[in-house]
C-alpha cells in the first residue's frame, strides 16, 4: 500500500509526515471534547454536528470568529504553548454566549513556520481545554505548515465556534431601561487584547518575561500568559434564575466600545470604577506607559469580563448565581437615561 510523503516537497520545507504525526497526538485530546452530537471522527474533510432541537421552539444559530493576536509573541518567548489555545478558544465562545447561546462545535486554524509535531500537540491541548470549559466539541481544525512565511519557531492561531439559543431566550439587549443593574464578572487579567500596548509599554522581550514580580507572585511573562476566563457556563446557568437583559464581552476597545453593543438606543450604562478592584497588572502598564486612565478603559477590560445588565431587584441574585457558578461578580452601576446610547465611568 503506498504511503503519502513527499521527498521533494519537504525538501521545500513542508513535512507532510509530520503533519501526520502531529494529527496522531492530537487526535486523543481532540476525541475528549466530543459531546452527543458529534458525528464522525478527525479526519474527514468536514466536521460532523448533529444538533438536538428537541425543547426548542425556534433553534437560532450563533456563531464567533477570532484570533489570539499578538498575545502568542509572549508564548514564543516562554516557549509555553498549551495555554494560548484556551484563548482562542475564549475569545469565541464567549461572543456567541452574549446572546445567550450555547456552543456546540469549535474548528481551529493553526499557521506554523515549520511542523513540530509535539508543539502542535501542546498548542492543540489548550484548544481543546477552551472546549472543554465552555462544553462544546472540537470536532475539526486545519495545520498549515507556510515555510518562508512565518518565522520557524512562530505560528498564529484562530478559530470559530457555532452555537444554538432559543429565539425566545435570546439576549439582545432590547428589554434594558433607566434603572437596570449593571454587574461586573472579573477577568483572568489582561485576557486576549491590547497586547501590542502592553508589549510596547512594557518592554516585553526574553529578558523582561522572566522577572518576578511580587505583586503577581509570579514572573511577568507568567502573568501576561494568563489565560482569557470562557464565561459560558457562568452565563448559561444564570440564565436559569434571572431575566439576564443584556451582555457584553469586555475585549478590544474596552468599556467605550462593548458596553454599548448591548444597549438600546437612549441608555447610558453609567459604571463606578471603584465598585470592581482592578488587577495589578493594569496598574503597572498604566504606571509605566503614563497611559491616562480613558485610554486603559478604552483598550482593556480592567477586571471585567463581562458586564451583565438585570434588573435592579434582580442584582443580588444575578451575583449569587455567578458566584455560585465559580466566578467573582459585583454590582458596579447602572442604566440611566442619556441622549444617545454610551459609557459613563464615574
């Protein structure tokens, strides 16, 4: 039985067996994300999901794409690679859950300078963590081995994720009004944007990752590796104790430009900075970086996540629910009337 390889092509750069290799020590991980509507295993040339219908009256699809970013130049220097994946993973997930939805399936992409099978392997065991946390099946990706175009030990990664709500469920922020509680469920740290801010700011190079820091109690590069919190089953069992009215993925752009993505029109979410505590590693890249504090809400998430917007009776419950769910959650404003929709920190 001939075997497919390819002298000529790797003597190009591209390793069709390691390609291969890689794809036997991922496909475990892989197989441990499956749920019950998985059809199929890897290797086909398409991703197989039979979703269940059953109690929905109206099934919506809802799907995110994105990326890492420039976050992965950290995870070259530490030369660490099974957290990044959990980013990816995050940075979709947590879009489509906004609306209320339910991921069912995630494919990756991956772009690599050259095929290290044992490093795809690390990279694929945090993707398939991310799915692992947010209750979805990895059932699919693609490895590009680009010689020539990304530097050997480089890669990029990104991916998306399709899930399901109830029309009838769906969070669309339609229902918010002057006088709903805002509430604010904490971050892992800087998450998965701005890095090329805080690279700058910081000096980040192989030297600088590895100075400890006390405030962290761990080194710089550890900290910034941190990954992006995925807030989908927090959401999902919220849903099932308050009228959750809108939600707001706090990523690029910060609180300027996600919060109002949930509002309608005429409501200003006014937020009390000092109702959430703010992580230390935005206190050092403001300090270091003189980056005024409008700046800092208008590119990072600064302890916030998410933030949520309930009714006012509802928000002692909503932070029990989230705290019960293992996530750290606060009251930290309100919707009141405004002249156009927008932010207000005070």
């Amino acid at each position: 039985m001939s075997v497919s390889r390819s002298e000529s092509y790797k003597a190009a750069g591209v390793d069709v067996t390691a390609g291969y290799e890689a794809v036997k020590l991922m496909k475990p991980m892989v197989e441990s994300t499956f749920t019950k509507g998985v059809m199929g295993t890897l290797g086909g040339f398409g991703g197989l999901f039979r979703p269940d219908f059953n109690g929905m009256k109206d099934p919506i699809l809802v799907s995110g794409t994105d990326g890492v970013g420039t976050k992965l130049k950290l995870a070259f220097l530490m030369d660490k690679h099974d957290t990044v994946g959990i980013d990816c993973v995050a940075m979709c997930v947590n879009d489509i859950a906004c609306c209320g939805a339910q991921p069912l399936f995630f494919l990756d992409y991956v772009a690599v300078g050259k095929n290290h099978p044992e490093k795809i392997a690390q990279m694929v065991s945090g993707i398939a963590e991310g799915c692992r946390q947010a209750g979805c099946a990895l059932i699919g990706g693609e490895t590009a081995e680009m010689p020539g175009f990304y530097p050997e030990n480089e890669y990029d990664m990104a991916g998306f994720s399709v899930g399901m709500v109830d029309k009838e469920k769906m969070i669309d922020g339609t229902g918010i009004k002057a006088g709903d509680a805002l509430i604010g469920v904490a971050s892992s740290g800087v998450h998965s944007n701005g890095y090329s801010l805080v690279r700058k700011t910081l000096g980040i190079n192989e030297k600088s990752v590895r100075r400890y820091i006390d405030e962290f109690g761990k080194t710089l590069g550890e900290e910034l590796l941190t990954p992006t919190k995925i807030y989908v089953k927090a959401i999902q069992s919220l849903m099932g104790k308050v009228e959750v009215k809108g939600i707001s993925h706090i990523t690029g752009g910060g609180f300027y430009e996600n919060v109002p993505r949930m509002l309608p029109a005429g409501i200003v979410a006014k937020i009390e900075k000092a109702a959430m505590p703010v992580p230390p590693v935005f206190d050092l890249i403001a300090k270091t970086g003189k980056i005024p504090e409008r700046d800092m809400y208008n590119t990072f998430n600064m302890g916030a996540g998410l933030v949520l917007a309930v009714a006012a009776e509802d928000a002692s419950r909503a932070v029990a629910a989230i705290s019960a769910a293992g996530e750290q959650a606060y009251v930290i404003g309100e919707c009141v009337n405004g002249a156009e929709k927008g932010v207000e920190l005070v």
